[in-house]
C-alpha cells in the first residue's frame, strides 16, 4: 500500500517522537502541575530530570553494544513497549520516591535506545538517494512529540495531572502499535549481516570536532529542557496562559526545526548550515537571561525549541553522509557523548540550583558553553576545509 520510502519515513518519525519528544520532553511540560499534585519538592524534580537523562546515557551505551542485524526491531520493540508503560506509572500519586525515579530511568534507557537504533535500520534499509529526505522527514518526529505532550498544557487547569499522564500514555500506546506495525515490514531486509560495514571505524579530526559541538549544544540545552517552565512560573512568575504560550511555541518550533534545518543545508551545505545553527542557539538561550519583556521569553522559547532537533537531524545526516556504514557506530559515538554531556549537565545546573545560583546566570553559562563549542568548529571547519567539501550540497 504504501512505498518502502514512505514506511521508514513513518517508522522514523514515530521512533523519534516517541523516544525523545514523549519520553523526554512530556516530563518538563507536566513539571510544575506534577510537583504541585504529587507534593514533590524542587529537590526530588530535579533528582528524576536528571535520572532521566541517566537512563537516557545507558540507553544510549547499550545500543551502542546491540550487533547491526536481524535482532534491532525487538530492541526497538521492546524500548517502545517499556516507555509507554513508565508514562502509565508516572500517572499514579503518594508512590515511594524511587518508584519514581526507576521509571525515569527506564524512560530515558527506552529514548537512547530508539534515538539510535531506529536510524540505524533506516540507513540500512533505505537507497541513498532517499536518505536526506527520510532523515529529515523521520527527525521532524520529536518536534512532534514534543508539540503533542503540549496539546492538552490549556485544560491542566480543567483536567488532573493523573489524566494528563494517561492522555501521553494514550498517544504513546497508539505509537508504539504503529512502530511494531511497521517493523514488521523492514525484517526482510535486515536478515543478512552487514559484511560491508568496515572493521576500522574512522574517527577524523572533523568527525571529533562535530561531536564536540554536539555535545556543547547537549550540556546548553539542560536548563530550557529541564528547567524552562519551572522558571517561567516559579521565577518570572507567569500564569498558566503565559507558560503555555510559551511551552506551545518550544512545541511549535520544535515541529520547525527539522525543516529548518533541511532548507538551510540544502541552500548552504551540511556545515555552514551547522554553524548559523548553532550562533542561533547561542543567542536563543542567551536572551533568557533578559527576561524584562514578554517577546524574549517567546522567542528564546520558539529558537530553542527549533534547535534542538535541527542540530540532532543535521549531525546525525552529516555523519550517515561522511561515513556510509559506519553509521551505526558513530552516531553511537555522538549520541553516547551527548547523553553524558546531558547529564553532566543536569548534574551541573541541578547544583547550582540547590547553591541558589540564579536562572540567569544558568542561562549565561550554558550559552558560553555552548559558544566555545562553536568556536572551535568555526575554527577547525575553516582550517580543515577540503573533507567537508563532499558535502557542499545535498
């Protein structure tokens, strides 16, 4: 009924909306009401934001340990089916503590499975003439998930948080229906091992410096990622119609940022379009810190959501361009190395929370952080320009 193309389209962007726009981000649009309904403290919040981004580092490093072949659909079946039950368990109140942050961990292990494995089988089942479309295409998923754990922010005030937990185990039980649907669809091409993928995996200067970067913009999301509608109720004080302006506009520019990304790499190339992505983000997180007026909260809230998985979508195809088979490995490698950067970071702003330090001057340091990381590929990129030239256009 439908092209092979279109299946891994569909597949990709349900795995990605799944594993990083419901398992991840849900639990930040529902932060504050959660708190508030359970009785959590600020404290414990940020303990299960940063077991989340914990089980996110040893999803990422089992599937990094998960052969290439035939056995990935089970993987990726079973992350989908387990991540949609920890949404279930989020939903009930006055449970022990680590019930809590169990489930949070098991929710993160489920995303860095599906953020790896889930292109993998898309790189091996695609012609590579379709794979900038499906990439594209498929990474528009966490935009999308992100945008759904939104939908319902207008009527927190109408409906219990219990409801609100069941509505994304709702939409994530109907996703993970259609990933095994489709899977089925794709076995065929994974029974026979990949004897072409190369024993020596080439880890290039241009290669480290993109995972650097990558890694930066990892450790400069956290507070927006984490800590963004806390600090729009607790510190700015907004209401509810506000914060879920903004939160709809961080769901809304992360349905962008995908497209975002397509167009300005197919007018620039792979890498100039990196790097005005990556200035942009500099900026979006930086005019956090100027909180006087409305239109700087909804554009940093707009930019940082567009950014995020611009950046995810453009290294993970910059990467599948460079070096063909030895994908898997590598995106890996850059997811592992994003998964510890996060949560080195979660770690590191939890802290300074707990130490008093104020948002904004979290916001200030995740921005130099990240302008560092950009430095040194603005530099390396412009030293180092002939690899990158098979890149040029797409």
């Amino acid at each position: 009924m439908f092209s092979n193309k279109v299946k891994l389209c569909l597949f990709l962007c349900l795995s990605m909306c799944l594993g990083i726009g419901i398992l991840r981000f849900s639990y930040t649009a529902l932060l504050p009401s959660t708190r508030e309904a359970f009785g959590w403290s600020t404290q414990f919040a940020s303990i299960l934001g940063s077991a989340n981004l914990f089980g996110y580092l040893i999803g990422a490093f089992w599937a990094m340990r998960i052969p290439q072949n035939k056995n990935m659909p089970l993987y990726i079946q079973a992350a989908a089916i387990v991540g949609t039950i920890s949404l279930l368990s989020c939903s009930f109140s006055n449970f022990a503590e680590i019930w809590y942050v169990l489930w949070r961990i098991i929710s993160g292990i489920s995303g860095g499975l599906l953020m790896i494995l889930s292109p993998s089988i898309v790189a091996q089942c695609c012609e590579l003439k379709d794979r900038f479309t499906i990439h594209f295409i498929g990474f528009s998923g966490i935009g999308v998930g992100i945008l759904l754990a939104t939908l319902f922010l207008p009527y927190l005030d109408q409906i219990s948080t219990q409801t609100a937990w069941s509505i994304l185990f709702g939409f994530s039980l109907s996703i993970t229906i259609f990933i095994s649907i489709l899977l089925a669809t794709f076995k065929q091409q994974l029974v026979t091992p990949l004897d072409q993928a190369p024993q020596v995996i080439p880890m290039t200067g241009l290669y480290l410096s993109l995972i650097v970067a990558y890694a930066c913009s990892a450790f400069s999301y956290v507070p927006h990622s984490l800590f963004w509608i806390d600090y729009l109720s607790n510190t700015l004080h907004l209401n509810l119609l506000w914060m879920n302006i903004n939160w709809i506009l961080y769901g809304v520019g992360s349905a962008f940022g995908a497209f975002t990304a397509y167009l300005l790499a197919k007018k620039f190339g792979n890498f100039t379009a990196l790097k005005i992505l990556y200035s942009m983000y500099i900026f979006a997180i930086f005019i956090a810190t100027i909180s006087h007026t409305s239109i700087l909260t909804f554009t940093s809230s707009f930019l940082t959501g567009m950014l995020n998985p611009a950046v995810v979508f453009l290294t993970s195809y910059t990467i599948l361009q460079l070096y063909g088979m030895a994908y898997k490995k590598l995106w890996s490698i850059a997811t592992l190395s994003f998964a510890m950067t996060q949560l080195i970071g979660g770690l590191t702003f939890s802290t300074l929370q707990h130490l008093g330090i104020s948002y904004h001057q979290q916001f200030t340091l995740a921005s130099a952080v990240l302008f560092l990381g950009t430095l040194q590929f603005f530099v390396y990129s412009q030293i180092h320009r002939s690899p990158h030239k098979l890149i040029k256009r797409n």
